[in-house]
C-alpha cells in the first residue's frame, strides 16, 4: 500500500494538497503496525507540506495535529492537541463531529496524568456531541465510555468503572474485574476480592465462554479465596 501511495504521489505536482494527504496515510499505516518512528516523521513531513503550500485546508491539518498528538502523548501531544482544537474552534461549528476525536484524544492524556477532572469535561463534551448526531449508540460511544471507565479506575471508584464498561465494553469490564479482584486480594480485602473474581468469572462466561485459560485462572483466584476463608473458619 505504501508503495503505490509513493508511485501516485510521484506522479503529482509538488506542492499539490493530495501529498499531504497521503503522507497522513502512511503515517496512520505505520502506526496502526507500531512503526512510531516512521508514522512520526510521516505526520511531521505532512505538517511540514501543509503549512508551505500556498493553500491549505486547516480541518486537514487539524487532523494531522491530532495524529500527531495521539502518537507523542503527554504535554508534547498535548500541545498538537491544543494546535488542532484551536483550528476546529476557528473552521468548524462547536458541534461538529471531527471535535469528537480531538475531545476523546485529550481526554486520554490527561487520563495518563491523572488530571481526572479534565479527563471526564472533554468526555462529557464529545458524548454530547456523540449523541446529537447520532440516533443510537455505536462505536463511537462505546470508546467514550470505555475512557469514562478508565478515568473511574484512576479514581478507584471500580464499581463504576466496572458499571459502564459492562454496558458498552464488556470485553473490558471482565479484564478490569479481575484485575481489580486481584488489587483488592493482594490489600488481604478478601470479601471484595471475591466479589470482583466472580463479576469477572460471569463476564468472562458471558463474553467470552472460549477463553478457558482465562476462566481458569479466575476459578484458581476465587478458590484460593474459599480456601483461606476455610482456613480461618
């Protein structure tokens, strides 16, 4: 793919805004196989193409920025996030889709640096958008409550977490619980422990019936628990 998109932009006018466009292309391409280096330098040589060319479209180069951004992460992505959302604040209405991304992308960040608060303004604002345009819930809401759910991790209130990943991402409420079970055997808090093994059995069951390696583990965690509470009694 990379190939033929080199051969087409070879064949283009230098300076021609489809350059551009293709390097985010590869850039994307890159990143989804882990080449971080090689998506960065893709995004940076797009940047660099937009902002020399005589006339460029600034929604497309919002959503370099935002690939960009995505890719470094922390305060340095943060600032490409900050270069985007100026640009969508000046060319696009306040509910447009393309805020969705940029809202969900930065909400990432400030998850990593435990700034929460932040976190769950920029969620509540792409949900609201979410919904506006669309008539039923789909992808687009599940990743946006699946961050919910993890900003609600950060603030160890599992429960929640475990409440809203259920609904719209169960393949990772059953990771989440049995994770949490374990947090909460390893504080010697066996009740809750036991409580979240056996959310986390259910889900798994429910979810992924296939996965036996990954039921048996939980079963060895909930025995392990029944085993102590035996002991002690």
């Amino acid at each position: 793919m990379q190939r033929s998109l080199e051969l087409h932009m070879a064949s283009l006018p230098p300076g021609h805004p489809s350059i551009a466009d293709m390097y985010d292309v590869i850039a994307w391409t890159h990143l989804r196989h882990g080449n971080v280096v090689d998506a960065q330098k893709a995004f940076e040589i797009s940047i660099e193409l937009r902002l020399n060319a005589t006339y460029f479209n600034s929604v497309h180069l919002g959503h370099t920025y935002i690939g960009l951004g995505i890719l470094l992460g922390g305060d340095e992505g943060m600032s490409y996030l900050d270069k985007a959302h100026c640009l969508f604040k000046e060319h696009l209405p306040q509910n447009n889709s393309k805020f969705i991304q940029l809202y969900m992308s930065k909400a990432e960040i400030h998850i990593t640096k435990s700034e929460i608060q932040q976190a769950q303004s920029y969620l509540a604002d792409a949900l609201k958008i979410e919904q506006l345009k669309r008539s039923r819930p789909g992808k687009g809401t599940a990743h946006i409550f699946t961050l919910f759910g993890m900003s609600y991790l950060h603030e160890d209130k599992a429960e929640m977490a475990l409440k809203v990943l259920d609904v719209y991402h169960p393949g990772l409420a059953k990771i989440y619980a049995f994770r949490t079970g374990s947090a909460y055997y390893n504080k010697k808090q066996l009740d809750k422990a036991l409580a979240y093994y056996q959310m986390a059995l259910e889900l798994t069951i429910t979810v992924a019936p296939g996965n036996l390696k990954q039921i048996e583990r939980i079963r060895y965690g909930i025995d392990r628990i029944m085993d102590h509470t035996l002991d002690v009694n």
